[in-house]
C-alpha cells in the first residue's frame, strides 16, 4: 500500500494558526478518520508532523509503517476502505459551510464582544475540520484509484471557472464586487490563513491572460472541498482580525523565520550552472521535452511567462494550472503527486518534476532545459 499524501504540506508561513491546523490536522484527525476508515488499528505515539525553523516536516516513513500492519491487515484494509468511502461520499452535505459563509461574510464583527467571537472561532473551526474530512478521503479514493460515484454538482471544474472570472474582472468585464461574492474567500493560498483573501486585495493578485478549458471529471471533486475549506479558513482569519490577535500572523519579513534565510549553503553561494543534471521525484509523466526557463518566484510574475517556455517555481500553487495553455512543462523544488497542480498535469499531459533540490537558484531565466520527466531529470544545456 502506498503512502497517501492527500494534500500538500507547502512551506507557507508557519504562524501560530497555520502551526496549530496541521498538528491538529495530521496528528491528531488524520489517525482517526483512517482508523474510522479502517486503515490503521491505532495511533502512533510519536508525531507524523513536526515544526522546526519555522518548517513542517512530515514523517512519511511513520504513515508508512502505520498503513502495511502484516498482510492480512492490508487486505483487509482494501476490502473495506472502498465500501466505508463509497457511504462517506453520500454523507458529504456541504450546505451548512455555504450557510454560515454566506450569513457570516458580511457580518459586522466589530460590534461583538470576546465571548461571542470565540464561540464563532470554535463553530468555524471545527466546520473546517469536519471538511477537511473528506479532503483526506478525496485524495485517498484518488491515490487507489478507486471507482465511487461522485455526485455531478461536484464534478464541474471550479476551478476553471475561477480563473475565468479572474481573467474577466482583469479586462474590466466583471466588477471586482460580483467576483468577490463568488470567489472572495479564497487567496493565493487558501490553505494559509495569514494570507490576505481576495475580497481584502483591491485589486487581482496576478493578470490572467489565457483561459483554461473547463473539464468535468471527478478530480473536480477535491476542488469543491478545497473552495469550502477556504470558506472556513476566510471566517477564522476574519474571526481573529476581529479579536485584535494580529500577533496571530506573520506582519513583516523580519518576524518570518523562513525569510531570513538566505541562498548561502556551506559557506558558498548558489551559483548558476550549465551542462548539468538535476534530478527530482516525477509528478506527471509525458513525452520528454526541451525549452527556455522561465523563473517564477511569486504570483506577480505569472504574466511574463512566454508560449513554451519551462516554469521552474520554488513551490506547487493551483494557480499555475492557468499557465499550462502556454507552457511546455514545470520544474519544482517542493510538492506531491495529489497536488492539485499535478493531478491536472497527467490529466493534460504536461511533465511535472517536483522535489528538484534548489532548482530555482540553479537554474537562471533563459538558459536551454531539457525535461525528461520519465526518469526524473532535468537538464541544463545552457
């Protein structure tokens, strides 16, 4: 059985809220779902996920051991997960997350004393969990390859239809207003809860130029938990702006352990190479592929990207699945094949090499590439 990593610990701020969701999320909730699951028979004792330097780091090897408990309880685990998952499916009524979102959102929470707003941070706090839930059991059903019938309304693509509402807000179609009241609550990245939602941005974060073509599939259906997820994460960032906690997050670099870190390993800076390989973990296998490489390091940077070029990025982020029209392939130096950036890669055929050891300083925007996905490398002719 392999080791289901169901969504992506990415290396965003690790403040104290985002510290305190993935400790409770994978230590504590995930050993319970998977025993109520029946893939584990008990919880380790030490932790899957610890933080140090501001990082997380996930013992995947502890999942691993956790999961292949002797033959027979590997089979056993394959006989039932697949009828547990397919009756879980069933329950899964998002409905009271549009709810609260849509009574909550515009709610003046100023007015409100302590008491109230935390009991509003518990409800929304445990609404994000309980959807979480079956975040987990989405990547679970995808990771087996398993056949259950995913309800039509979660099968549209949200996702392109998000970036179309960008691109028409960008052109000055769609009113910054009527895009917040479908897709305010999400951000650059939804899952981080210092990051600012759409409707606090004055305007898009990033221009869009290319439309994606919407695709009915049921991968979509990790996408619709991850947009009522991000509904929840909006009301707790909104909840503890409100309580005036702002230590909360991270407000400037200087407070960020992870930007202080500078591009010095062993006393010797980074340097360009050429004539070299790189090699990394493949997250979508195609045709091998060569091409110019196009550095992104932010989100701002998204509209310099040429017709064929090859992005190399520092991290997975769903928003560059609107680049894919344009580009040849994409070079990381993080991210897991249940990315939904890499789900959307094999469905369109598009070579993903992820976990590339400091590709982004490696490598400088220009020079000659070569992707050969299938074994996992990368090479730099010029």
């Amino acid at each position: 059985m392999k080791v289901p990593l169901q969504i992506e610990i990415t290396d965003k701020k690790q403040c104290t809220i985002n510290q305190s969701f993935l400790d409770e999320l994978y230590n504590e909730k995930m050993w319970a779902w998977y025993k109520e699951w029946g893939l584990i028979n008990h919880k380790p004792t030490e932790k899957i996920l610890t933080f140090a330097d501001g990082k997380a780091k996930f013992n995947g090897k502890l999942l691993e051991n956790a999961l292949n408990q002797g033959m027979l309880r590997r089979l056993r685990a394959s006989m039932i997960f697949p009828f547990k998952a397919a009756r879980a499916i069933k329950k899964y009524t998002p409905q009271k997350i549009d709810a609260t979102y849509e009574r909550e959102t515009n709610a003046n929470y100023s007015s409100k004393n302590k008491t109230v707003l935390l009991k509003k941070l518990h409800s929304f706090w445990e609404l994000l969990f309980e959807n979480m839930r079956y975040a987990f059991l989405a990547g679970l059903i995808e990771q087996y390859k398993l056949k259950i019938h995913i309800p039509a309304d979660y099968q549209a693509d949200v996702q392109a239809e998000k970036f179309r509402a960008m691109k028409l807000v960008v052109q000055k179609k769609l009113s910054k207003t009527r895009f917040d009241k479908q897709y305010g609550f999400l951000s650059t990245d939804d899952y981080d809860f210092s990051a600012p939602r759409y409707y606090e941005l004055k305007k898009m974060p990033f221009i869009v130029k290319n439309d994606i073509p919407k695709k009915i599939s049921t991968h979509n259906f990790r996408e619709h938990i991850r947009f009522r997820s991000a509904k929840m994460v909006a009301l707790i960032r909104k909840t503890v702006l409100a309580l005036g906690n702002t230590d909360a997050f991270y407000e400037s670099k200087a407070e960020n352990p992870r930007a202080q870190v500078n591009t010095v390993t062993n006393g010797k800076k980074h340097q360009h190479r050429k004539n070299c390989v790189l090699s990394g973990v493949c997250m979508s296998e195609a045709e091998t592929v060569d091409g110019v490489a196009r550095i992104l390091k932010s989100h701002k940077e998204y509209s310099l990207v040429k017709k064929n070029e090859i992005i190399i990025i520092t991290d997975f982020s769903p928003n560059i699945v609107m680049l894919f029209s344009l580009v040849k392939g994409v070079v990381s130096e993080k991210g897991t094949r249940l990315a939904h950036l890499a789900v959307v890669a094999r469905e369109r055929n598009i070579p993903v090499l992820g976990q590339v050891a400091n590709v982004t300083k490696t490598v400088k925007n220009g020079q000659r590439v070569v992707l050969d996905s299938k074994n996992g490398v990368i090479h730099i002719l010029t």
